[in-house]
C-alpha cells in the first residue's frame, strides 16, 4: 500500500477513537490506501506499507479445531462473569445494545471481559503505582487452553514481530520485580502462570463490534485477534485501509489496533473473540522503552 504507518500513525491521537465519520473521512482522503473501492481479502496475506513496514498479517485456519475447542471450553467457564460484563446502558463495549440477545437454544453467554495479570485502574493511569489484577482471579483461562493453542500466539508474534515479544518478556520481568519488591502476593503468583507476553485479554462473545481505534494499545505493537464458533459470513472491516477480512472460525488477525480502524458486523450463530494485546500503560510504568515497526526484512523502521 502506499500509505506510510509511521507518518499516518502521527496522524493518530487519543481522541481518534474511530467514531467520527467526518474525521475518518479526512483521513482517508490525506492517506488513502492506494485502491478504488473496499477489496476482500480471504486468503493468508501480509499487508506492507511503502517502506516494507508490516501493517497486518491474515492467517485462515490459524487456530487446529483441537484448539478452538479448548477456547471455547475456556470461555464457557467464565459464563457468569460475561453474564454480568453486559449492562443497559454506558460504553458501548458492555453496552446490550452491541449484543445478540440470548435465546434459550443459545449456547454461549454474551459479554465482554477483559483478563490482565497486572493493569491500572480507569482513571489511574498516569504516574501511578496502583497496579491491579483484572477479573481473572478463580478462573484462569489461559491455562484451559492447550500449549499448542499458546505456542501459535507466541510463535505469530516471535516471528512477525521479535521486537515486540522481547519487549513483552522484559516488561513482564520488570513488573515480576516490581511485584516482589511491593509485597504484592497475588499479583506475583498470577505473573507465574500468565503464560504469555501480552498483558490483556479481552474475551468478546457474540458482539458486533463498530468499526474503532483501541487507544489503550502501543501503536507499533499488533494486537492479535481470533476467532472460534458456529458462525458464517464474518467479516472484519478496516475502513481506513478500504478491506474486509473474512473472518471464518479459526482465523486470526495481527494488526495495530491503535492505528487501523476495525469493526465486526453482527453474525448468525455463535462467536468467541480473544483479542490479545499490550497496554501501552503497563510497559511504561515497567519502564520497558517502545519497540519499532515490524519489518518483513527485520530492519528497525524509526517514526
């Protein structure tokens, strides 16, 4: 694409959220994606930017029907804390109106949690030292999920983008450091068996997602999205890059979520998101410095 990321993502604020039609449309006239129209993307794809920085991978039947089974029986077990994430009215990420009611021949609780072994509090990001333990505290469902379902998350990230699994390693050390250095128990034991680099995961069960930026995610760093269930028909948008992904059950995408605007529309059947990814907050108070763009050829793009 001839869009170039570093200089689009200086384009980015915080208050880019991706809601506002008028202001994604002026960003998409100023950095346009190089193509007339919205292309279908359905078959495995590296999306570079002018300068060979990698923008997104799409990986199809990533995940082993083994290991879909393993997240949707990890899911199930975290039914009443989904339950109870959904609520009449706020935000639009727990907001009902974004889920598909369930029925009594449904299968799988609508809801949206998401699990940290360390992260703030809203509101006490900036020059805090109140580090806390997010939902999962009697269910971890990390550990319901197979090695070989972990092994693909890590193995994507180690080799799409080394910099960002050693950051995460070394942000997880600090933090461990920190833990012991603070006397905070729970949170040292939850580190030993939080068994990966990224520090969130949200679980999104059978919600439409409109098309947003997460601000809370480190711009040069992929977010890692799959995808399980009885479903059909997905598709992931990414307007300001003018695709849509197909996103079948055992699929998984890697992109910025900071920087490119994405969305899933409403679906017939059932569908379990884990969306993994680093809060930039975290990796600061670890005092772990930001890695660069991925590269296809493994040299560090500055910007």
């Amino acid at each position: 694409m001839p869009i170039d990321i570093a200089r689009y993502s200086k384009l980015i604020s915080l208050k880019d959220m991706g809601h506002n039609e008028e202001r994604e449309a002026r960003l998409l006239e100023r950095c346009p994606p190089g193509h007339e129209g919205t292309k279908l993307i359905d078959i495995p794809a590296t999306i570079l930017d002018a300068s060979g920085a990698i923008i997104a991978w799409y990986l199809p039947d990533a995940l082993t029907d083994a290991t879909q089974k393993e997240i949707w029986a990890a899911t199930d077990l975290l039914a009443p804390m989904l339950k109870k994430s959904v609520k009449a009215d706020g935000i639009w990420r727990t907001n009902q109106e974004w889920f598909t009611p369930r029925s009594e021949n449904d299968v799988l609780t609508p809801g949206c949690l998401n699990l940290s072994p360390a992260w703030f509090q809203q509101g006490h990001e900036v020059g805090s030292d109140e580090m806390r333990i997010s939902v999962v505290k009697l269910t971890n469902p990390i550990e319901s999920v197979g090695s070989g379902g972990i092994c693909i998350i890590e193995g994507t990230i180690l080799r799409g983008h080394p910099q960002q699994y050693w950051t995460g390693l070394q942000a997880f050390a600090s933090l461990g450091d920190k833990a012991g250095s603070k006397e905070l128990l729970k949170m040292s034991e939850t580190l030993q068996y939080w068994a990966t680099v990224f520090n969130i995961l949200t679980i999104i069960c059978n919600q439409e997602t409109l098309n947003h930026r997460d601000h809370s995610s480190i711009p040069k760093c992929f977010d890692i999205l799959t995808s399980v269930g009885n479903y059909s028909n997905a598709r992931m948008s990414m307007p300001s890059l003018q695709l849509e992904l197909r996103y079948d059950p055992g699929c998984m995408i890697a992109f910025s979520g900071r920087i490119v605007r994405h969305g899933v529309h409403a679906v017939e059947g059932d569908r379990i998101a884990w969306a993994w990814y680093m809060r930039d907050a975290v990796h600061i108070y670890a005092g772990i410095p930001s890695c660069g763009w991925a590269r296809l050829d493994g040299k560090k793009l500055k910007g």
